[in-house]
C-alpha cells in the first residue's frame, strides 16, 4: 500500500481512470471516506494533491484557455454583433443573482459535486417528472471548466443515456466545441432540467419544460455553477435563455449580446437543434460569431481559418 500522500493520491486517480475506461460512471463513496479525502496531508506542506484530483467522470484539465487578463471583468455587455467590439458594448438590465465564492481545494470541490450528483439523482420534487423518466442527466464535463454550455432540459436520447446533448443536435455541439479548439471532456455540459419533460400519451418528441419545473430545477444548476466557477456560459436556445434570466424577449434579439448570470458572462445563441432544422450558411456563422466572441472573452488563440468558418468566399 503506498505510504505517501501523492502515491495514495496517484494511486486513486489511477484506479478510478481504470473504472472509466471500463465504463463505470458512478462510484460509491462513505461519507467516513470523503471526510478523510478532504483532509490535507500531515506532512509535505508544499504540495498540492488536490490540484490533480477529479471526480470519477472527468479526466481532462483546462486547456486552451489562458488565465484572465488583468483588469478583465465579469458581465461586460454588448450591444452590437461587431465581433471586435464584443467585449465593451453596454448591458442589459439583469437582475441575477451573484455567484457565491468557492474556497473548495480539489478534493473538496469533487467531494461536493459528488454529493450534489446523489441529491439530484434522488430528486423527485416533480413527481410526474420522476414517475416518466429512465434516468436522471445531471451533467458532463470536466468539474473545472472555464467555460460551461447550458440547455433547457433532457430529449429521448439524453433520458435514455443520462447524458446531455448525446443525440443529433448533442453531436453538432460536440463539432462545435471541437472547432473552438477544445472537447467535451474540456467544458461542462448541463441543463436546466435534470429530467426529461414528459409527453403523456406520446410516443415521441419532446415538449418545452414549463416555468414551474425549471424553478424547481434550477437550483441544482445554481450549485453546478457556484461549484465549477466558470468564466464564461453559453445559453443554448430560446427556452434555457428564458429559464436563465426570466427574459421573453427572444432568442433572436438576445443572441450574440453578452448578457450576466450570477456574476458570470452570459452569451446567448442558438440551440444546436434550431441548426439542424435551418442549415442556411448565414444561421451557422451567427452561432460561430457567438463562439468566437466566447474564444476572445477567454483570451483563446483564434486562427485565421476559424475567423472564416461559415463564410462565403
């Protein structure tokens, strides 16, 4: 058995790394073991264990992503679709809440996000919700990330997986993600909804979750956020944007203008789907200007190539 802190730690990690690649997406933890986790190691006071721990669904660090530039603010708006200018234009009034400050070390945070996945896989405060679904879809993605995408609820596909966006508008994401220069495992991917709206006496399809239910919902999301601390959100479609800050405003005005969730920017475009059904090259460069806007926000590189995707020659 190792006898020093980070071969115990290496050891974890290694032994949870190994139940991933075998499939296993949930590991049973007392609540005696997550104590013991959370507390620093008697000796070595310079190193950092927790720096390299994350939870049993999350293998990959940030990447591609520089620190925040000194005087770089939160919430900043805008008010044109000039992508040079995104980050000076003026705000929206917003009546978000701020974010809470998050002193977790590693170990804590993943210790909390563990905790907070089995609450919300016993939710069952809609009980139609819980009675109708396979599975609860809590989230995906790296509990670190600087940048977080957020829908408004599960489809088929996610309800059958427990996984956000897995289905045909779930493979577009993951392409656009991909063309940023990052992976899903890189970002954090959640919904409003942790379950799947129900569709009495359907077959198929999907149906909008009501405002009931995403207020119900949505302070599970609010621990998701307050926990990874992003530095910036994407609001996916019309509905998570009206969810997110109570505006009926419309997608089609909202999208491209930096908008502020719990302290931390908001940009607002559109929901893959609407891609799916409108495949005209001027609607995939309005959603690729949004992303372009979020890469300069976070001081990503943006090649030459990625400026001109979705432009005619």
């Amino acid at each position: 058995m190792p006898e020093t802190y980070d071969e115990l730690l290496d050891s974890t990690i290694r032994h949870l790394e190994g139940l991933k690649s075998r499939g296993v997406r949930h590991v049973a933890v007392s609540g005696e073991t997550l104590r013991k986790l959370s507390q620093p190691p008697a000796s070595s006071p310079r190193q950092e264990p927790a720096q390299a721990f994350r939870s049993p669904d999350v293998s990959s660090p940030r990447r591609n992503i520089p620190p925040l530039p000194a005087g770089e603010g939160r919430g900043e708006g805008e008010s044109s679709g000039q992508m040079g200018s995104r980050a000076q234009g003026a705000s929206l009034p917003l009546t978000s809440q701020p974010k809470i400050s998050n002193p977790k070390s590693g170990v804590e945070k993943a210790a909390a996000f563990a905790a907070l996945r089995e609450r919300v896989l016993a939710c069952v405060k809609c009980a139609h919700l819980a009675s109708s679904r396979k599975n609860v879809v809590f989230g995906v993605g790296n509990i670190d990330a600087q940048l977080m995408f957020v829908g408004e609820a599960p489809g088929a596909d996610e309800d059958a997986q427990g996984e956000p966006f897995v289905g045909r508008a779930g493979e577009l994401l993951t392409k656009i993600i991909q063309a940023m220069g990052l992976q899903r495992s890189d970002v954090y991917i959640a919904n409003i909804l942790k379950c799947r709206p129900d569709t009495p006496g359907q077959s198929s399809g999907n149906r909008k979750p009501t405002s009931d239910e995403m207020a119900t919902c949505i302070p599970y999301l609010h621990e998701q956020i307050d926990l990874i601390q992003p530095r910036v959100i994407v609001g996916l479609g019309a509905t998570a944007i009206e969810g997110l800050l109570g505006k009926t405003i419309g997608i089609m005005k909202l999208r491209g203008n930096w908008q502020t969730y719990r302290g931390t920017p908001l940009m607002p475009t559109f929901h893959p789907a609407y891609l799916l059904r409108n495949q005209a090259m001027s609607e995939k460069r309005k959603v690729w200007e949004d992303m372009l806007a979020v890469m300069e926000k976070l001081a990503m590189p943006i090649s030459d190539k990625q400026r001109n995707f979705f432009t005619r020659g």
